[in-house]
C-alpha cells in the first residue's frame, strides 16, 4: 500500500531528471562562453565547494538568486584560473545571461512538473527532503510549488544526502511505515539507494547524471524518464491494490 510520497527537489522536480550540470553547460554554450566542458566541470564543481564553505546564499533568495550567485563563482573562478580570457564587463553579461537562461529552463519544466505534485497532492501527504543551501522555502514559494506538508533540507537538519537519516526524517515527518512511503528522485546513489535500504519503494527519474556509473536497475520499484508518467504510476499502484 501507498500512503505517502517524499519528493526530491533538484535534477526531479526542476530539470526532468537531467543533472544541472547538464543545464547549467547548455547555458555557457548558449551564452557563447569559450571553454571546455572540462573547464566547465571544474569552475562548478569549485563552486558547489564554495557554496558549501560559506553562506552565500540567504533564506530569502529564490532560485534566480542563487543561480546568478552559483554562475558568477563559476565565471569567476573560469577568469581566475586563465581558461577565460574576459574582462568584467563580458564576465558579468555572459553570467547573466547563463543564470537566465537556466531560470528559463526550469519554468518550461515547471510546466510538467508542478501539474503533477498539484494532482498527487491530492492524493497522498507529500514530503520534500533536498540537499539544497537554505533557501527552498523561498525557491518553493517562487514557483508555487507549496504542496509539501514538511520539508526536510539538508543545510537546517545538518544530514545530507545519501545518509539514509535524510529520508528517515522524510518518513517520520508523514508518519508512515517506510515500506508505505514512495520516494522519487533522480540520483540513484542519492535517493534510491538510501531510500531502499531503509525499506521504501522508490522511483527512479532516469536521466543524464554526472558521469557514466553502474547501477543495479532492480533497485528502484520503477524506473522513469519523464516526470509526467508519474501520476499513472501511483493509479496502476492503487488499482493493483484494490484488485487483491
């Protein structure tokens, strides 16, 4: 029985299940910045470190914020480290015009993926549980994406993903039994992993990740590749139920 679903938030719910990198080197190509996606791959992974390190980003930011945030670190550090050759002023235009052109990316997403949380929230309790940097509640409110009855972020409860404690608080917060509760995500060492080793049945949002990795695709209690399949898979779920 389904009584319960705890969401991810970033790579599921704003991106379809493509890892923000992914995004986010759309947007340095669409911008025209000239340098390698190796180039790339290291200013945001020094990013994420930074962002980590040191309060950046503040409660009140909503995504836009913290996009332009995360890429002027990125841009930054690109000039810093000599693979970009620009002065401030190029620096600063291409870095807006990447952070737009993401924020842009998540409302088409958004689109799909917000009609769907609205009709399951209909149905079951929905759980939020993130790695994300403080701010969800603001990121949540500007993109009317408030149907969660708690949200477990990974910067306030001091836990991160994949620690399966994450989850477990997802689970308490509904106040389900783990084996009642779905969890939908797209990392599959992240969430479906920790999620099934607590008991949970999970959804996979198969997807472009960080890299090529073997995973064991029995895990996952189904496996997807667009959001908007979802809601059919918790009807079959309830209709086998009813038919036992």
């Amino acid at each position: 029985m389904i009584r319960g679903i705890i969401f991810d938030y970033g790579g599921t719910l704003d991106t379809n299940s493509l890892h923000w990198s992914e995004v986010l080197w759309q947007g340095y190509q669409s911008a025209e910045v000239p340098v390698t996606e190796q180039q790339f791959r290291d200013s945001y992974v020094f990013a994420e470190r930074e962002l980590a390190r040191h309060p950046y980003i503040k409660p009140e930011h909503n995504f836009l914020d913290l996009l332009r945030i995360k890429v002027d670190i990125e841009t930054r550090n690109l000039v810093a480290v000599q693979a970009w050759a620009a002065s401030e002023a190029i620096r600063a235009a291409k870095s807006e015009a990447i952070a737009l052109y993401c924020y842009r990316f998540v409302l088409e997403v958004l689109k799909v993926s917000r009609p769907v949380v609205e009709e399951l929230s209909r149905r079951y309790p929905l759980v939020l549980v993130s790695n994300f940097y403080g701010n969800i509640g603001a990121v949540l409110q500007d993109f009317s994406l408030q149907y969660f009855q708690s949200v477990i972020e990974s910067s306030v409860v001091g836990v991160r993903k994949p620690d399966p404690q994450i989850f477990r608080l997802g689970v308490e917060a509904l106040g389900f039994e783990p084996q009642e509760v779905v969890v939908v995500g797209d990392s599959f060492s992240k969430d479906i992993v920790p999620a099934h080793s607590l008991g949970c049945q999970t959804v996979w949002m198969r997807g472009k990740g960080w890299g090529e990795k073997e995973v064991d695709e029995s895990l996952p209690t189904w496996i997807l590749t667009d959001i908007a399949q979802l809601p059919s898979v918790f009807t079959h779920a309830s209709q086998c139920e009813l038919g036992k």
